[in-house]
C-alpha cells in the first residue's frame, strides 16, 4: 500500500498539546473501500487518513473499530454515559442533528453515480438520468437488498424488479455482478470505482457515469456522541479549520492507491 501523503501534516506537531492533555476517541467504521477498510491488520483508507491527522493536529488519540451501520448510529444516539463514540464521513440529516454532535465539514463527497462495462457504454449514450436508465426494460441493474434509494427511484427499482438483481454484502459486490457480465449497471460512487479499477480483479473494465437525478457531492463531518467533552469539540473543530479541510478551500493532495 502506497502512503497517503498530508502537505499539512507538520501542523500535527504545530497544534498537538502536551501529551498530558492527550486524549483517546473511539471511531466506529464499517468496512467500506476506499474510504475505511482493513489492510494487513490495519484500518486504512481515504477518511481514515484525514481522521487520524486531524486527531493528531489536534493532540487527540484515535482507536478504530468495526461496527455495522445500524450499530453505529445506535451507538452515536444511546452515548450518554458510556465513553464517547465517533464516526466520520457521513452528511448531515435532522435525525443525526438530534442524536448527535456534528463538527465542522472535512471532505466533500464524491456523491453518487453508477458503475458500468466500458464495452458496454453504448447502452447509455442516450441516458441523461437514472430515470431514463431505470425505465429502460433493456438495462439492468443490481442493488443491496434492503438498500434505502431515493423516493423517486425506489419505485421504479421495484418496478424493474424481474430484471434486476438484489444481493446482500456491500458495493464492491455490486461491482463484481458487473464486472461478471450479470448486469448492466451498478449503483455506487465515483471514488469507488476508482479504487476497484486497480483493486477488483477484472475491475479495469469499469467505468462511473454521473447520470441527473443521483446523489449530488455534499459535505461530509466527524459525527460523536453528545457526551464527548466540550474542550475535545473545540480542538477537533479548530484543528480542521488549521488545516484548511473546509469545502472551498485548497484541498491536501492524497494518494488513494491503496
């Protein structure tokens, strides 16, 4: 695995307290490349790696463990009175406002697009949103079973279901019912389908298309549990402003060949 590369990384040694002030966070994660994932023993990946130099800038300590989604966000609302838990990467919604405490942005998402077969590019050409592409009785697609889509694409997922396929696992398996010829089109973002082109055996033939209508980029923060301690808010939030991560501002560069 190649290193990921901060040009902003002397600012941990610049903002770190002294190791008495030093304090550890819990960080859930589920397996999800290129974004969390395990890599000969270590978790690793492109938030994984924001999180830990922002931890450090900030004189903070972090302990990655695995945990489902559900888990996760179930973990994040009961943290009252147990040690507080974190997870990062994740959008802002009404139901995670109420739960949770939300730092400032880190990341911009890729949003969301579909993977597909560059021989197969031709079946899309005149496709200019998922409407046009879920209508199309010719094109199939393959989805996680239990998945929550958007409401105007659930419907016509459920509409086209005779011809789509529903698998349970994550979207790299989404990706390999692609790769296998099983269907035309998979469901999954834009950064994925950059590291499965190098990661997924047969994955070069891989291509990611934005149609209209899929999840645009959007801002992506560090949500905890409401009982993590005032001062740990602040030098989270201070150390992500430090290092310029805010959206608009100059992005660090970051090698994502994992």
């Amino acid at each position: 695995m190649r290193t990921v590369f901060f040009p902003f990384a002397y600012l941990a040694v610049a903002m770190a307290p002294s190791a008495e002030a030093s304090d550890t966070i819990a960080f859930l994660y589920e397996p999800y490349p290129p974004y969390t994932f395990q890599h000969d023993g270590k978790v690793v990946g492109t938030i994984v790696a924001k999180v830990d130099a922002i931890a450090a800038a900030a004189g903070l300590t972090v302990k990655w463990r695995q945990a489902t989604f559900s888990r996760m966000l179930r973990s994040i609302a009961n943290g009252k009175g147990t040690p507080p838990v974190c997870i990062a990467g994740y959008g802002t919604t009404p139901e995670r406002a109420a739960t949770s405490w939300i730092s400032k942005p880190f990341a911009m998402s890729s949003g969301s697009g579909i993977a597909v077969l560059k021989d197969n590019l031709e079946k899309f050409k005149d496709h200019e949103s998922i409407v046009d592409i879920l209508t199309d009785k010719a094109i199939s697609g393959a989805f996680l079973q239990g998945a929550t889509y958007s409401d105007v694409q659930t419907p016509l997922i459920e509409a086209g279901r005779e011809r789509h396929l529903f698998i349970g696992g994550d979207d790299n398996d989404l990706a390999v019912m692609v790769v296998r010829g099983r269907v035309d089109f998979a469901m999954v973002n834009p950064d994925q389908v950059a590291y499965l082109q190098r990661a997924l055996p047969g994955g070069q033939q891989l291509v990611a298309l934005k149609p209209k209508g899929m999840r645009p980029p959007g801002s992506e923060h560090i949500l905890c549990s409401r009982n993590l301690p005032e001062g740990m808010r602040d030098r989270i939030n201070e150390a992500i402003e430090a290092m310029m991560l805010l959206p608009g501002m100059d992005a660090p560069e970051r090698d994502t060949d994992q």
